[in-house]
C-alpha cells in the first residue's frame, strides 16, 4: 500500500536531501529523485484524476511515455506566479530543494474530486459522444453543453502571465549524431571517440546511461565510458536535451533544458533550440514496455514492470510491498525476480501464457513467490490504491483474489520508432516483438539497440485485452490512459464501422494525448485487429509527428519576442524625427513619422497645420522607404517594357515616368514614378511595403521567362535617403544648396531628374510630386542623408519650412486623385477601374498583364471603379472600409454597390473628401449614394477624384 | 581573447552582374574570383553572374555604359559588422544556418541570420565579416551581442 525508500539501492545522492510540496503539503526527497520517485518513496499513490472520467490515477511508468501523473510546477520566487507550468510528467521533473508542485483536473482536491460523477455517468461519455449525446437543443451546446464539457474535460490550466524567461537557439552540424545515451548509443559514441569525425551525443535524461541507470551490473561499465567520453575531445554530449523532430536531410530540432532543475532561477536562458545538420544519424532510443488491458488496469498502484524495476534501481524506491506481476511476456519475470531479491515482497506472479521457460519459474519458486499459468487479471480491488485482484483461468473457471498493494504489467516490448518513422524511414511487422522495427531508412540512418529490434528481452506472447469473463460492457480495461480510451471504445468504434486505425484512431482519440499513444497505440492495434478479425498489418499505422515529447513554446520561439522579434528598420533620418516628437507608425517593418505635434496638438490639428503649410509655403517629408531597383544593361528599357504597363524606350534619359505593375491577372500589384539615366540604366521606385515583393516578381520574370535579356537588378533601397521637399517655395529653398543643377523651369521640368551636387555631397534630384505642388525628391547616398535633411532644414527656416508625416501625405495625394496600392487597390482592380488607362502603352505588343485585361469580365461597365465621394454635411468625416449602397431603405440585407478606401479632412478645402470605389462609378458623376453607418445613414455625391486643382496648374510653380 | 562584435571601416561597395566575367574584369580593371564563393582582392563571387566588391572607401568604378554589364555603387547600402574570437562561429551559427567551421579563410556566401539577408566572408580563422543592409544593422547587433552573452554566459 505504501512505498517506501530501500536502503543500498539507487542513484540517489542521500547526503542531499530536498524539501518539496505537492498540492501543498511538504514532503521530503533526495538529489537525483524525480517528482514521481519522491512521492512514491513518501506513499503517495495518487497524482491526478484522468481526463474525462476524472478517475484517481497514480505512476504507470517512470520515464516519457508516463500517461498518467501530469501535475503542474510553479517556478520561480515565492509569489511569483509568471512561471507556471502545467501539463508535466511527474517521472520527469527533476526534484530541487524548494519545488512546488500541483495535481490538475481536479476540484476541490485530488482525494475527494466532484468530476468523478462523470466516472458514474460514464455510460453516457463513450467515443465520439458529444456527437450522438448533448445535441439537442441546439442552442443549449454554444452557452451550455460546450463551456461545461470544456472545463470538466482537460488537464492542467494554461498559464496566464507572459514568459519572462529567455530562451537560446543555435545550427550545430556534425558528422555523427548519436540520438540516446543508453548502452546502444555509448557504444556507438565510443566507437566514434578520438576519430576526426564531429561527434554529437543527446540524451534526455540529467546523466547518460539510458537503461543502464537501473542495471547495477552495468554501472561500473557506465562509469568508465561516461569519463571515456568525456575526455574525448571530438564528442559533445547533452545532456537534458530532447531530440523532438527529424527532418529532410538530416536535420534534427533539439531542446536542451538549462534551469528548469535548479531552485534559485538565474539569469541566462532557461532552454536552448539545437537544430542539428548531421551526416549520419544514430538512433539508440530503446523501446517502451507495453501495459496490459484488463478492467481496472487505471488503478493507483498498477504500473509497468520495468518501472518499478526503474524505481527500486535507480532512485531506491519499492512501489509495493506485496506485488503481483501479471506478464504475458519474460521480462517481468525477470523484473519481478530482481525486485525479490532487492527485499521487496513479491506476493504472485500471473502468465497469461500455460508454459514458461522453466528456468524462471524455478527462480520464482526459489523466491517464495506463487505462480498461476494461462491465467488473466480479471479486476482490481481499490479506488485511490490497490487493495487486492481477481485473477481466473483463461478458459473460465473460478476466480480467486490476491491481496496486494501493487500490480506489474508486463505487455511485452514496442521499439521507439518515432524519429526513425519521422525521418520516412519504413516499418516491417515483427511477430516476436508485437510490434513494429524499423527496415528501410529514407536518409543516412541506423538504429542501434533496443529501438532497432536489437535487444533481447526474452519470450512473450502479444495479446489485445486480457481475456476475462465479464461482458465488455461491464469493463473499464484502459488503452490510452490519459485520453479515458478503454477497450469497450475501440470495439465500438469498429462496431460503427470505423476499419482503419487513421479512423479508430481519431474517433475514438486512441493515440491522440500528449504522450502520443507510447503506451496505447500497439494495444489498440490488438484489440481493433481482433474484432475486426483481420491482421495487425492491414488495419494500418498512425502517422509519427514531431514533437516527440511536448516542447514550450518558448524554445520554439527563441528570440521572436521583444526587442528582437522582429527588426525595427529605421531611416538616416528617423533620429531626427524622434528628436522633434514624432509619432510613428509601421508600415511593413518599417517605422516611419506619421505626424508632428506641436504643443498640445492632436493629430488632426497636426496635419491640418502641415498640409496648409505645404501648399502655402514648403514641407519637407522623409520619403528613405521607398523601394528602389537599379534596372542596368543594354534590355534595360526592353525589360521593364515587358514587365510595366507604360512605354519606356522612348523615354529620354533625364525623364521619369509613373510606372504601373500588373499581374499576370491584370491587377494593379505596385506603382511607382521611375527615371532614366541613362539608355541603360534606370532608377525604378517602388512602394515602401512592395519593394521586395516587385523585386523578387522582376526577378522571377527575369531567370524563368527572359534569361537572355542583358539586363540586371540591383536593390538601392537603402543606398538612398530621400529627402522629399514639396510646396510653391520647394525651388527656393534648394536653390542655394544644389550645384552644377540648372533648377529653371525650362531647364528642369516636371517628371525630371538631374545628377549633380548638394550640400557638397552627391545627388540625383528628381522633379516629382505625390502632392500636386512644385516638389523635389532629393536622392542621396544614405550615410549623408541626415546631413542633408539638417541643411535643408536650416535653409528652409526662412521660409517657413514645415516637416510632415505619413498622414498628411495621404491627405494631399487624396486631395489630387492619386491613388495608393493596396489602400485605394485591394488586389482586384484594373487600371481602367482605377481610372489609370493612361498608363497604358497601348502600341506595345505585350506586357506582364495585357491579356487578361481583354478578358470579357474586365471590361464590364459594372465593375468596381475608383470615383471621389463628396458628403452632403462637409463635416462628415466617412469611416474607411465603410459600404456604400444605392437605396437606403432595401431591406437587409442591402446590396453593397461599393466601399469606401480613403477618406479625410481636407484642411485645403474645408471639408471632408473621400476615394472610394464603386459598380460603374464612372457613369454616376453627380449621382447621390448612401452609407448606412451604425447611428445614421450618410449621403454623399459621386465626383471626380481630383478634389484639388485639377487643371494641374500647381504643379508648375 | 574575448569575443568582439564591432563595425568594420567604411568602405566603398559595388554590385557586379555580368555574363561574361571576362568583360567585367576589362571594364572594372578588377581581378574577380571564377568560383562561387571565394574571394579575391576584396571581391567575393556570390552567384552565377554576381560579384560584391568591398574596395577602399571612395573608390569609383566606370559604369560600363553600353556593356552588358551591370556596375551598381551601394555602397551606402549596407554596414559590415566583424565578429572576432574563439567563439566567432558559435555566435554567428546561432543564426546562421551553413556550416561554418569547415568554410576556409577567404569563403563568403550569401545566407541569412535569423530573419535577416546577411553577406558572411571568413577573414581570418576565428574573424568573420558580416554585410547587412543599413537598416538592419541595430537588430543584427543586437542579436549577436545576445548569442555572445548565452554563450560565456
């Protein structure tokens, strides 16, 4: 009944013992002692309450594959609750001094758990039930069924404080990669040992040894190789570190835990991503004991015989006093026998199978323990632990019962083929085992030991469930443990016709916890392959996907958070912007100034003052993030002919030109002003959000469909600031900055672009304009551009000048019709749409786009079409994205004509102005329309989108 | 000696596209590499018909006007960052995903650290020169000095 510690047995260090609590009441334990070894060493059987019957549940096993003892641990300070951690194996938590662990699943404790009605109702919870039970009414499932199903079923709660801990990552590449520090892997490492070959060596436990740890015999063997290892200077070995994944071409994810062991918190990462290139792979992973199903086998006290052979060996603890062993194969015997001559009481031992090998019967005999052949557990007496079972003969006859406080399961042997079967390596059947090995790799990979079907673990027999008299309906026999899946649920499953494994599997959620089936999948292979009355090997397998064990977040996040998640790009100028109370915005990765407020100002009286003072005076505007390509060779021209929908070869060089990117679908993807150079050179701009959007897609062209144009792109993107100066004073204030540039009217006209000198440093000064004003956009080599913005600044005093932002940019281009992609275009709009036909070449042969344009659907007069909106009240400001319809009254729902995709307060005008587009808008110049709004409905005119002199004139000042 | 993370000097960069090497080394007067991946005299190959030259600061290459060639000054474009000492390649595979200690002096490759387009030239058995574009220099900076801390950490 109660465990207890064993004098002269384990690994543990009892010079230093530790002090945990466990759902609050302290406990004792030892260096070296897991969570689960410590509580079992103290007689605690119970550790949490299943998934969805709330059963009590105790320790089945002691490594990974443990179903059953998920608790959660609070690290950290005391009153600290920011590392909280639910959902962790108690066979594999480290104990250290201070730990605070919590049971889950449970209210209002674990002895006494109100959930456990759904154990009694569990007639009503089969497979699949929330299919065929609580659907009617159907409203009762949102607000009732469903919130209540979801709290009663789960295991621990999510944390709610963010991670405060780091986390490390880093590529590693070796030629050999050793995955499992067992007998198989050591061997495989020292054969490695003190050859040129790059060598890495994972193990998930805190010391190598694998199963070694608890075979005594081999410990002075595991002594010598480990200090072998060590001093080997091509060998790095983990520890701690789990081999999660195995991907395309050998590479391997790995999480190496740093400080989830230790009682003080420090400061450095508290886990680190290993992703590993390896020439060979190793996999030395051993093979996991299967439980055996027979009703009750969820008892508190019933657990895998090789775990409390792991728990006597390894950590000096007994799991009974008086055991009985139900085997249908030999090493439980072996175990059992071990755990005799260690002192522990082993009362009986139970074979599923009439004969055994002589020699271990003899050695039970020998051992005082009694013996029953070809028969079965048939129940367990106890809730919260074992008190005794009832075993019979196979065939029928009379029961009997045991007492007993412990029951070993030894269900024969599964080799982990997890990562192997990740890697695509294939499976082949093997009788002798019950299970699947590994036969054909996919990559360069063994498997060595254990997990290759390499280890002797003696006889057995493979059987489904235990036979037992009793009707299936009447039994509670567990496959998977942690999912609540007996194996009355598999034979329902088939019952309702589910035949392949993929589909039992997922009805039944067989497999599916967060141990991924370690324990059940081969048994609930059995048991469908028996009532489906055919071969194990063609129900199928279910598919292996990482991550072997459960990973935090964390590890897989790295340092995409804070500061580092993801880059800030930042302009030459932007320093100067934050200098001057800049506030900001992200446009892709960028942060650009949205406005400057001066005083109290908010942001519409910011921009309001900034746009008149660019149309009065002069504005100057950091424009740095717009993408740039240098498109140099002799089919320069050629080139960007093909790939925008404007004429280029007749372009002079000095000219620039507003260039409109297609798809192939014909819709507007960027737009840019662009200039020649020269005949073979061209300076392209793109917009800040598409400049490696259009770059890749110029590219893409280039390689697959145009290789032998002479023609090559370059990204200048941040070979330039650009310093944008718009208003009447633009030419006045650059005047006497610039050198060897004729600014007069004549010799530089609009839609221009002259190289010369500026404050000293290079230029390439572009006569463009997004605000319909005289403006410039001075180009120069980025390292200068805060220099230059400085001089121009200093030169702009006299007359006024005013820096603006993003938004008031968008509110002058508005003010002049000209549209922005991807705010006025949303992937889906043609140039005639958007009023852009100009820009069409129309004598050019071809161009990225031209023939879906003639596609009868786009040239249909009810399309969307870019239109400006005036308000009826000037003083209606309409919200962006709001639908536009043509009768207010229609019942809803309306038909949406059209929505609205700018919208502002033109200071310029007085009133508000908004682009919108709209079905056939360019035949309702004058036309009323509506725009249902939450508390009123808005009516507005259709008009042109120019708002603001629209000959044009402004331009030319 | 203690791991160091420090920009390197400015220097004046170009972009070299060409089919025919041959014609550029004429035009440019430059002795470039013929394999992917090495260096000479400052110019690294990075692919079929590319080349990064890292000259002294202030030089100025022809244009090549009316060669199929491609002479693109960037050299505003990016900042180099040197990553030196014992533990040079631990900090940069922290991110870097190549094979690093098997690079010989003189290797340089287009590759990325993390999220970001990097250009990594190996200098020196325990220097590497890091190219990364001008904007995302603070990040990367940052990024290397963290790998560097958790490593002595």
């Amino acid at each position: 009944m109660s465990g207890f510690r064993i004098d002269n047995q384990g690994r543990i260090d009892r010079a230093r013992p530790l002090s945990f609590t466990f759902d609050g009441k302290a406990y004792r334990g030892f260096k070296g002692d897991t969570l689960a070894s410590a509580l079992l060493a103290n007689g605690v059987m119970l550790f949490g309450r299943s998934f969805k019957y709330h059963r009590p549940r105790g320790v089945m096993a002691a490594g990974v594959e443990e179903p059953n003892a998920l608790v959660s641990v609070l690290r950290g300070p005391k009153g600290d609750r920011s590392r909280f951690t639910p959902n962790l194996r108690a066979t594999s938590v480290e104990l250290y001094d201070g730990l605070v662990a919590e049971s889950q699943n449970r209210w209002p404790s674990l002895r006494f758990d109100a959930g456990a009605i759904n154990d009694v109702f569990s007639p009503f919870f089969p497979a699949g039930f929330y299919n065929k039970t609580f659907m009617w009414p159907r409203s009762a499932w949102e607000k009732l069924y469903e919130p209540v199903i979801r709290k009663m079923a789960g295991l621990g709660n999510a944390p709610s404080a963010l991670d405060p801990d780091h986390y490390d990552a880093t590529f590693a590449h070796c030629d050999l990669l050793i995955i499992g520090g067992g007998p198989g892997g050591l061997d495989a490492a020292l054969e490695a040992s003190g050859t040129n070959q790059r060598v890495i060596l994972i193990d998930d436990q805190d010391e190598l040894g694998g199963g070694a740890l608890f075979d005594p015999a081999l410990w002075s063997w595991l002594e010598r190789t480990r200090a072998a290892l060590a001093a080997s200077p091509n060998i790095r070995i983990l520890t701690r570190t789990s081999a999660f994944g195995y991907y395309h071409d050998n590479f391997i994810g790995a999480v190496e835990r740093l400080t989830d062991h230790l009682t003080v918190v420090p400061d450095g990462p508290r886990e680190k991503l290993w992703r590993i290139r390896a020439g060979e792979v190793v996999l030395a992973q051993g093979a996991i004991e299967r439980p055996l199903v027979f009703d009750g086998n969820d008892t508190p006290g019933v657990m895998l015989a090789s775990a409390a052979l792991t728990f006597l060996h390894r950590y000096g603890v007994a799991v009974g006093q008086r055991i009985v062993l139900m085997a249908a194969h030999d090493s439980g015997w072996r175990d059992a026998l071990a755990l005799a001559q260690a002192g522990v009481g082993v009362t009986a031992i139970v074979d599923v199978r009439e004969h055994v090998a002589p020699q271990l019967i003899a050695q039970a005999k020998e051992a005082g323990i009694a013996v029953h052949f070809g028969a079965s557990v048939i129940g367990v007496g106890g809730r919260h632990e074992v008190r005794n079972v009832t075993i019979a003969p196979n065939g029928g006859g009379g029961p009997a019962t045991i007492a007993c406080d412990a029951v070993l399961m030894a269900g024969g042997w599964t080799p982990s083929v997890h990562l192997w079967s990740h890697s695509k390596g294939s499976l082949k059947w093997d009788a002798n085992w019950g299970a699947y090995l590994p036969d054909q790799p996919n990559e360069n990979v063994r498997c060595v030991g254990a997990c290759g079907g390499a280890w002797d673990f003696g006889a057995g027999q493979s059987v489904a469930a235990l036979p037992t008299p009793k009707p299936l309906h009447k039994t509670k026999a567990f496959v998977d443990f942690q999912n609540d899946v007996t194996a009355k649920d598999i034979k329902l499953a088939v019952r309702e016709g589910f035949r392949s494994i993929e589909h039992i599997k997922r009805y039944t959620t067989n497999g599916m916890a967060t141990d991924q089936g370690k324990t059940s999948n081969l048994n609930g292979l059995q048991i469908a392959s028996e009532a489906l009355a055919l071969p194990v090997t063609s129900i199928g397998l279910t598919t292996f996907r990482p991550p072997y064990t459960p990973q935090t977040f964390g590890a897989l996040a790295g340092h995409m958070k804070g500061g580092l998640f993801q880059p800030t790009r930042k302009t030459p100028i932007d320093g100067w912007a934050e200098a001057n109370g800049a506030v900001f915005e992200l446009v892709a990765q960028w942060r650009r100034a949205r406005y400057f407020p001066q005083g109290s100002e908010d942001m519409l009286a910011a921009v309001n003052r900034e746009c008149l003072a660019v149309r009065a005076g002069v504005g100057i505007f950091d424009a740095s993030t717009l993408g740039k390509i240098e498109v140099v060779g002799p089919d320069a021209a050629e080139f960007l002919n093909r790939m925008y929908t404007n004429p280029w070869k007749a372009l002079e060089p000095g000219r620039c030109r507003y260039g409109l990117l297609l798809g192939e679908d014909g819709f507007i993807r960027d737009d840019g002003v662009s200039a020649r150079l020269a005949p073979d050179r061209f300076h392209l701009t793109t917009t800040t959000g598409g400049a490696a959007r259009v770059l890749n897609m110029m590219e893409d062209y280039l390689q697959t469909e145009w290789p032998h144009l002479d023609v090559w792109l370059t990204s200048t993107t941040e070979q330039w600031a650009v310093i944008a100066l718009q208003g009447p004073r633009a030419r006045d204030v650059i005047a006497p900055l610039v050198d060897g540039i004729d600014l007069s009217p004549e010799a530089f006209p609009h839609m221009a672009v002259r190289e010369g000198m500026i404050c000293g440093v290079p230029t390439r000064l572009f006569r463009v304009s997004f605000t319909g004003e005289l403006g410039y956009e001075i180009n120069v080599p980025a390292a200068h551009g805060r220099v230059v913005w400085d001089a121009v600044m200093a030169a702009g005093a006299a007359h006024g000048i005013t820096p603006y932002g993003t938004e008031t940019m968008h509110v002058l281009r508005a003010e002049k019709g000209y549209i922005i992609v991807g705010q006025d275009s949303d992937g889906t709009v043609t140039p005639t749409d958007a009023g852009l036909d100009w820009a069409i070449g129309k004598k050019k042969p071809d161009f990225v786009g031209k023939r879906a344009l003639a596609r009868p659907d786009m040239l249909r007069s009810d399309r969307k079409q870019f239109v400006g909106l005036l308000t009826e009240d000037p003083n209606d400001v309409l919200e962006e994205g709001a639908q536009i319809v043509a009768d207010p009254a229609q019942a809803v729902p309306m038909s949406m004509i059209g929505h609205v995709t700018s919208s502002y307060w033109s200071a310029t005008l007085g009133r508000s102005i908004a682009l919108a587009v709209v079905q056939g808008g360019h035949a309702r110049m004058g036309e009323t329309l509506h725009i249902p709004m939450p508390d009123k409905i808005i009516s507005v005119k259709v008009c042109d989108t120019v708002f603001y002199d629209k000959e044009g004139a402004r331009l030319n000042g | 000696m203690a791991n160091m993370i420090t920009d390197a000097l400015a220097c004046a960069r170009y972009n070299l596209r060409a089919r025919d090497a041959a014609l550029l080394e004429t035009v440019t007067g430059l002795n470039l590499p013929s394999i992917i991946g090495e260096t000479r005299d400052g110019v690294a190959m990075l692919g079929s018909d590319e080349w990064l030259a890292l000259l002294t600061e202030g030089t100025k290459l022809p244009m090549g006007e009316g060669q199929p060639v491609s002479i693109v000054d960037v050299s505003d474009r990016s900042v180099g960052i040197i990553v030196e000492g014992l533990h040079a390649i631990d900090i940069l595979s922290a991110g870097c995903p190549l094979d690093l200690a098997r690079w010989p002096v003189g290797r340089a490759s287009r590759t990325i650290f993390e999220l970001v387009e990097v250009v990594i030239i190996r200098e020196a058995d325990t220097r590497f020169r890091v190219e990364v574009w001008r904007s995302f220099a603070p990040w990367l900076r940052e990024a290397l000095k963290t790998a560097s801390n958790a490593l002595t950490a």
